[in-house]
C-alpha cells in the first residue's frame, strides 16, 4: 500500500500540476486535499488567529481568509521575506515583510496573537532544518491547546519526493517531536493519502 501512495505522490508532485492550481485566480501552490484538510480544520476550531509563515503569491493566504469569511470569524497574519506588490487584499489579512524568526517580526505577532482565544499556524516560509526547528520552537508558544503547528513539506528529502535535497522540514519535526510532549502527531489529517505534509499536522494537547 505504502509503494502505491508513494508512487503516486512522485508522480503527482513532479507532474507539477499543483504549481498551476488557483484559489479565486491566484496562484496557491498547494496540493487541494491538503486545502481542503484546511478548510476542515478551521470550521471545527473557528480560530480568531492563524498565522502563516511564507506568504508566497498570497493564494493559500486568500483561501485562508475566505474560509474565515465563510465562518464569519478569524484573522490571516502572514509572513515572508520578499514582498509581492500582486497578492490579493482582503480585510482579515494583515502581511507583515521579514523573516519569521526575527525578533521583530516575532514580537509583531505576538501582539496579534494577545487577545486570541485560538491561535494556529502553519509553517511553508524557508525549509531548511534548522530555520523550521527555529520557527517551531517560537511559534508552538501561540499555538493554543487543541488547535494545530502545521509544518509543510515534509515530503521532500525522499519523504518520498525531491530526494537528496538534505534535511529539511520533515527532520525538523523528528527532533522537535523528540524533545517536546505538548504536540501530537494527528495522522487522521492525512486521510486523502498523499499530502505534502505527511507527519507534519501537529495537534497541541497541553
């Protein structure tokens, strides 16, 4: 079963087919089951926060903030280093330009997150090891009890695409995991079998 899923998530990722995959005529770039899972996610917590490290071109930004529109309730704060005078403006979006673990822009979001009763965060901004080991260190304090630390792309590295590559998010996560009891693995997030964040929907249970 296993080498089923896995050749079909190589096929599917090298395909590319999900860098052309739109919300609302923005470019996403997300896999749609994941997206999906997303939407699933914030109707059952109804977050006042989410916080998204790695904006890119805005289009999983927008998805966030149209399902918050859609339960009438919740905010986007997103993140990254370069900006993008193309991504879409919506009023529950708030973009802050910097790195995710500056003391700055930490410190900014920490100010957003004050009065929020339910904070989740999903990390797709630099996937190096060490600067995802970094932003979950910093960001699983915001996250609040029962709600999630999603890191993405913990597929490559052969995970089971882009093998080769060197440690990355997945890693990050094997040794966040090890020195951490306050988070869960909730494997029951990756029911569509192939995600680009398998063993990276972390549920914080203290």
């Amino acid at each position: 079963m296993k080498n089923i899923i896995d050749s079909f998530h190589n096929l599917f990722y090298n395909s590319l087919v999900w860098t052309n995959t739109y919300w609302l005529g923005v470019p996403v770039l997300k896999y749609p089951q994941d997206l999906w899972i997303y939407q699933e996610i914030i109707f059952e917590l109804k977050p006042d926060l989410i916080v998204e490290c790695g904006t890119s071109q805005g289009g999983c930004t927008l998805f966030l903030a149209t399902i918050c529109d859609l339960i009438g309730k919740g905010k986007v704060v997103t993140i990254d280093i370069v900006e993008s005078p193309t991504c879409p403006q919506h009023n529950r979006i708030n973009y802050l330009l910097g790195s995710s673990t500056s003391p700055e822009i930490v410190q900014a979001v920490q100010q957003e997150a004050k009065d929020a009763q339910v904070v989740m965060v999903i990390l797709d901004s630099d996937h190096s090891k060490q600067h995802v080991l970094n932003e979950l260190k910093i960001y699983s304090q915001l996250v609040t009890k029962g709600s999630y630390l999603i890191v993405e792309d913990t597929n490559i590295n052969g995970n089971p695409v882009l093998p080769g590559c060197g440690p990355g998010p997945k890693e990050a996560v094997e040794e966040f995991m090890a020195e951490n009891d306050q988070f869960v693995i909730d494997y029951k997030r990756e029911k569509f079998y192939v995600t680009s964040n398998p063993n990276g929907f972390l549920r914080k249970i203290k």
